[in-house]
C-alpha cells in the first residue's frame, strides 16, 4: 500500500518540488498550506495531490488536521515539516512580534507536527520524519536571529527526536538548503543577494528540486540506517 506522506508548506517553493517527489515515488501526499487559496487551488490543479489549510503554528490545528488526513488517506507513515516563514530585520528593528511570528512556525510547527504522528508512527514501528533546516541555522545570518534561532533549532529537535525515534523504526533527518530561487530567496533585495549568491561556489542559486531529491532519499525505505544526520544541499556554500 502507499506510504501517506504530509508535507508542510507543501504548495509552494521548495515545499511543492518535495510534494511532487514524493507522489512521484508512489506516495500519497497531503500538501499542508497557511494562506493562500489561489495557489492551492492551482497546485492541486496542476499535480492531483490534495491540500489541506491548517496553521502549523496552532498545536490543536495540527492535531486535527493530522487525523483528518488519516481518516481520508490512511496513517501518516512519512512527515516533511517544511513549513516557514521570513521576517527580516537587524536585532533594533527587529520587533516581538516578528521573533515570534519566525519560532512560532517554523520551531513551533515542527514540535505540533512530529507531536501528532509520533505515537501511531511508534506504534506502527516505521517513520520518516525529514525536517527543512537552513544554512542560516547552521552558519548564522546578517538580519535574521528570529529564523536562525529558529532553524538552529531544528538542527537540535532533529537530533533528540532521532534518538527517541531509532529504536521503533522511526528516522529523523535534516536537510539544510542554502540559497535556493524561490519566492522567499527572491524577496532578498538584489544586492544583498548578488553578493549571496558572488560566495556559493557552484555559482548560482539551487533549484527547489535538488532539495527535494535530497528529502525523497530520506524518506525512502533505503535510508533506513540514516538518523540524526543533517544532508547539507547550498551549493559549497557552507561546509559543515
Ligand atoms: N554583514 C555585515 N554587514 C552587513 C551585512 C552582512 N551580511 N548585511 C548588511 N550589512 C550592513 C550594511 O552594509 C549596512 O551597513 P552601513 O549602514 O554601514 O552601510 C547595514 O548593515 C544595514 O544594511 P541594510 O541597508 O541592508 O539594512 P536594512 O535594515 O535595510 O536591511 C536586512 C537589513 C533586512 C537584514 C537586509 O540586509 C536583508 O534582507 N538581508 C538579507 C537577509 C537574508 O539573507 N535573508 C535570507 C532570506 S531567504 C532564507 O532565509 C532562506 C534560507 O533558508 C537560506
């Protein structure tokens, strides 16, 4: 039977590329999305995979969402928490709200997430849980202490949970994108991103797709000895 996958953020941006591959890898995918309905509606249009509407930022939200989907599709055996949010600025400009808003999302979100599947995945004794870090969680970035916090913290959620996910089949990896052309990178202003993209040694910007091959390996039954690992995909941008 096909594996039931949830991908957050799975409408748009690097979150798309990875619904898509996973249904191409004979999963049936639920591609979670916040906000915006045109683009839902034109992704699942376009690709047949189902999207639901929930605020991954919500505790109560995910857990309902996650047994709907059950209920229509089957146990969720694989989880991408991809979901995330920007909201730049140095540390004076930088307000509560948008600290909030970036740990709320894309921390909160993975915890409210891995919490609603977990125990059927345990119980079932086989999990995939693929968490999207960042390079700027890894290395810090100028502008950003609310989402390198908040990616950081992945990077350590990944590895506690691997260790309590190990021993019932359940695996737990990060991938770190760096700069990659989506909507999100392209909200960068252009000199700053110039000279960004001027340091990755490939000498251009990744494609959402070669984030997404990375995350299909680690949610397939080959990668089942891989767990508490961080695949860095940025081009040679940073090497950690
Ligand atoms: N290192 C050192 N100094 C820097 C710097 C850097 N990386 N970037 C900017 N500065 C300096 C500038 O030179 C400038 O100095 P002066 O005033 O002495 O000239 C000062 O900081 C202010 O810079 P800005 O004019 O850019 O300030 P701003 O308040 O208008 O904007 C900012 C600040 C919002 C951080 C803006 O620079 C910015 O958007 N930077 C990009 C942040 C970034 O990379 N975000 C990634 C988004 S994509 C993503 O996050 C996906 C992923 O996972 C990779």
């Amino acid at each position: 039977m096909s594996r039931v996958a949830i991908v957050t953020g799975g409408t748009r941006g690097i979150g798309e590329a990875i619904s898509i591959r996973l249904k191409d890898m004979g999963m049936t995918v639920a591609a979670n999305y916040a906000g915006n309905d045109v683009k839902a509606g034109e992704f699942t249009a376009r690709t047949g995979i189902r999207a639901y509407k929930w605020n991954v930022a919500d505790h109560e939200a995910c857990q309902e969402a996650v047994t709907r989907i059950a209920g229509e599709l089957g146990p969720v055996e694989v989880l991408v928490n991809n979901a995330g949010i920007t909201r730049d600025g140095t540390m004076l400009k930088m307000t509560y709200e948008m600290w909030k808003e970036v740990i709320d999302v894309n921390l909160g979100g993975c915890f409210n997430m891995a919490k609603a599947v977990f125990g059927g995945m345990r119980e079932r004794g086989f999990g995939r849980i693929v968490n999207i870090g960042s390079i700027n969680g890894q290395a810090g970035q100028y502008g950003q202490v609310n989402y390198a916090a908040a990616k950081s913290g992945i990077h350590g959620f990944t590895k506690a949970l691997a260790q309590e996910g190990a021993k019932f089949g359940i695996t737990v990896n990060a991938i770190a994108p760096g700069y990659i052309d989506t909507e999100m990178v392209a909200a960068v202003p252009r000199d700053v991103l110039d000279k960004i993209v001027a340091k990755i040694p490939v000498g251009r910007l990744g494609h959402a797709e070669e984030i997404a091959r990375g995350v299909g390996f680690l949610c397939s039954d080959d990668a089942g000895f891989i767990t508490g690992s961080t695949m860095s995909i940025n081009g040679g941008q940073h090497m950690y």
